[in-house]
C-alpha cells in the first residue's frame, strides 16, 4: 500500500522522474586511510552546448543536475551509494536523457573550487542514459587524487604567502593570506613606488597575478595603463577562505580578514619591497566581489587606502540586494505576486538561472550555508553565525522565505547604510 501511495502522489505531482543511483568507490591505492567529505555528483545532459567536464560546474548559464552528501569515515573497498535520500538539483528530479556523470569527494572545504585543493579526490567520466520510468545505477570510481597546484609564471611575479596572527588566532590554526606581487616594469630598487591592490571577483584568487602581468607588459607603454604598469606595484590579493570569498569584511564566520590585510599585510608588504607608505600612494581595484570589496576597504579604512576603482560591484545597497529588499520584502526566492525572482540574465534578457535554482545548487554542494559558493558567501560576511557556528542563515534555503531579525544584522555590512550613517566622514549617497 506504501508503495501505492507513493505512486499516485509522484503521478499527482507530476514529477514521476526516473532517478539513477550512482555506487561511488574509491581506487585501490589512492588512499590509505578512511576520509571524509562532501561526495557530488555532478551530471552533464549531453544534448547540452557544454564541453567542459561535469566537475567544472557550476553552469550558471545552463545549470545541469547534481547530487550530493556527507560522506564519513570511507574506508577504499567500500561503496557510497548517492540516490534517494542525496541533496540534489533539480529538486523535483533528474529529466530522462542520455548524460555524462563524474563524482567529487571535497575532503577539506577550504576553497570555492575544489580543484584547488590538495588531496580531493575526483572520478573519470562516464556516460549514461536515463530513460522514461527508468532506474538504471551507475558505478563511478574515485581514482585521481587533486595533486598541489602550481603557481603559473610570468615575468616580473612573485608570490607571497604572508601569515597573519590575528586570523591564526581567531580559527585556531596557522592562516596566511596569499599574495602575487607583480613589480614595476623597468624596476628600480632605488625608487619607492606606489601600489595598486588589486582584489579579484569571485572564484578568482592571487594566481590570477600572472596574467595580469602579461596584461601590463603588452599595453602600449605610453597608455593610462602602460604608465601604471611602470610606476606602481601590482599587488593580487587572494580573497578566499573556508566560506569561499571573504570580501576582507571582518565577520563571526570569516574571522578579521579586513583587519588583517590593513594591521599586517599592508604593513608586510612595505616592509618587503620599496613602496611609498601612505594613504595617498595605494589604490584599490576590484570587479564584482572584489568590486564589493575595494568600496567596503575605502570606505572603512581611509588611514590606508586612498581611493577605489570598482568594476560591478555585489549589493552596496542591501535594499537591492539582486532584485531584493532584505529589510522589506518576504521572501528571496519569490516577489509579491509569487513570481521567481531571476538571478542570471543573459544578454537577450532571458532567465537563465532564478536565485531558487542558485541556492540549490549550493545546497547540493554544502547545505546549510557551507558550500563557499555565492550566496553562501555572502551569508558569511554580511551576517551573524548560528548556534552552531556557522554562517546563520538570511532565508530558509528551501523557501526562500527571509528571517527579518537577521536581515537587520546584515545593515553593519550594509555600505550603503554606511554612508547614510554617516555622511559627514564618508560623503554622500
């Protein structure tokens, strides 16, 4: 009768899906003792226009399934089974069509990209069909191991892994924040330079110094860019932390990242190469994220830096963060009139992704906030923790529906807010 029951509300529903299972194990070798993890399965529906393996998900403009959860003390010869019961997206299950599928054991969750992470383990491709009404189980094996990644070369780079005692003792372990420091064209070590910080967007950290170092050496030398290039350090900060980027906003969950890079880095950073140690010799620059991040570093710290160029910039007003007023409207997911709210137009204007979509995504790859993608980013830095010390959450990831107490703790980020507050020292909004 059980079974019955289950059959007609899947009918009534209409979402009698098919759904695989997929039978995850690990290769002989590759491990020799139990690991734990986050375990995702991450599909590609073949009649898609995406070439890039399933793992490089995910794809905010064609987002694809995936599966996901905890996996505990897994010894190698022993099968973790992702189905029924797995976080997944889409929630109201897997389309039938032919599909590519890979698994991923995120072991350590310190990074938005696991692939960054040394000793993640990740399976081949395999290929599979998914017919109509169809159950079929799939065997895919963990057999690579995310070996630890090079730092790419260009002329003029270094890299710099600068500890920092304030986040050490705030997370109870050595924590250094990474640096890729890219020296004038033409340098003189007789000369004292000013520097321009540069923050990346999300999902983009302090490697990407090497290619803004080929960036600079092929502009024209006598361009706004060609002059910079020859008089002023390039300095590429890495914005990532265990919540993914950390917006160098002093928070619960993130610990005093903002404090950090201002008492200690910036300090470090004149005490290594000649710069000139004054506000009105450091420039900020940053796109998306890091666009949030330079306007937030402006704005709170002064003393240091002495302007911002941002590029796109994350909610300076959180009246409007995305499409959503978190201090008025009800829920994230939905407007007033029950319309999902978009998350990723294109270029034509069409929906691609609605923030429902996103979150669940995330959720597939951490629930609970700890996925250290976007929106779980973002709940890290603007907000409080919960009883349990993670990121407390500013909506109901199933609902959408917004907690308005943790709403109003988000106004201390809020730079908008800020400027409103206070606008005798910051200026005018």
């Amino acid at each position: 009768m059980r079974t019955l029951a289950a059959m007609l509300v899947l009918m009534l529903t209409g979402i009698a899906h098919a759904e695989p299972t997929f039978r995850v194990s690990i290769a002989d070798g590759l491990v020799d003792h139990p690991v734990s993890g986050r375990l995702v399965v991450y599909l590609v529906d073949e009649s898609s226009a995406i070439n890039e393996p399933p793992s490089a998900a995910p794809f905010f403009s064609d987002p694809q399934p995936m599966l996901g959860v905890d996996a505990q003390a897994w010894r190698p010869g022993e099968t973790v089974v992702v189905g029924e019961g797995a976080e997944r997206f889409p929630v109201s299950g897997i389309e039938p069509g032919r599909y590519r599928a890979q698994a991923v054991l995120d072991r350590h969750q310190l990074n938005s990209r696991w692939d960054r992470e040394a000793g993640n383990l990740y399976s081949g491709i395999v290929r599979f069909t998914l017919a109509e009404g169809g159950s079929p189980e799939i065997s895919l094996r963990l057999d690579e191991i995310v070996e630890e990644p090079g730092l790419p070369r260009a002329e003029g780079v270094e890299y710099r892994a600068l500890q920092s005692k304030l986040l050490s003792d705030a997370r109870g372990e050595a924590v250094a924040i990474s640096a890729g420091v890219i020296a004038p064209i033409g340098y003189d070590p007789e000369r004292r330079y000013p520097v321009v910080y540069e923050v990346p967007g999300f999902g983009g950290d302090h490697t990407m110094a090497a290619d803004r170092a080929r960036e600079l050496a092929r502009v024209r030398p006598t361009s706004p860019m060609g002059r910079l290039a020859r008089s002023a350090f390039w300095i590429v900060l890495d914005p990532e932390g265990p919540n993914g980027h950390h917006l160098f906003l002093d928070s619960r969950a993130n610990g005093p990242v903002g404090r950090a890079l201002v008492e200690e880095i910036v300090p470090t950073i004149d005490q290594l190469y000649p710069t000139i140690a004054e506000p009105a010799a450091r420039m900020l620059r940053g796109h998306s994220s890091g666009g949030w991040t330079v306007v937030h570093l402006a704005l709170a710290y002064p003393e240091t830096f002495g302007g911002a160029w941002s590029g796109a910039p994350d909610p300076l007003d959180f009246r409007a963060f995305q499409a959503v007023n978190i201090y008025e409207d009800d829920n994230m997911y939905t407007d007033a009139d029950g319309e999902p709210r978009p998350s990723y137009t294109d270029a034509s204007g069409i929906v691609r992704m609605t923030i429902a979509e996103e979150n669940a995504m995330e959720t597939v790859l951490g629930p609970l906030n700890t996925a250290a993608q976007q929106w779980d980013s973002w709940q890290a830095a603007f907000g409080p923790v919960d009883e349990a010390g993670r990121p407390a959450r500013l909506y109901d990831e199933r609902t959408g529906a917004i907690d308005r107490g943790v709403a109003e703790r988000y106004r201390r980020a809020d730079l908008a807010e800020r400027v409103r507050r206070d606008p005798g020292r910051v200026g005018r909004v």
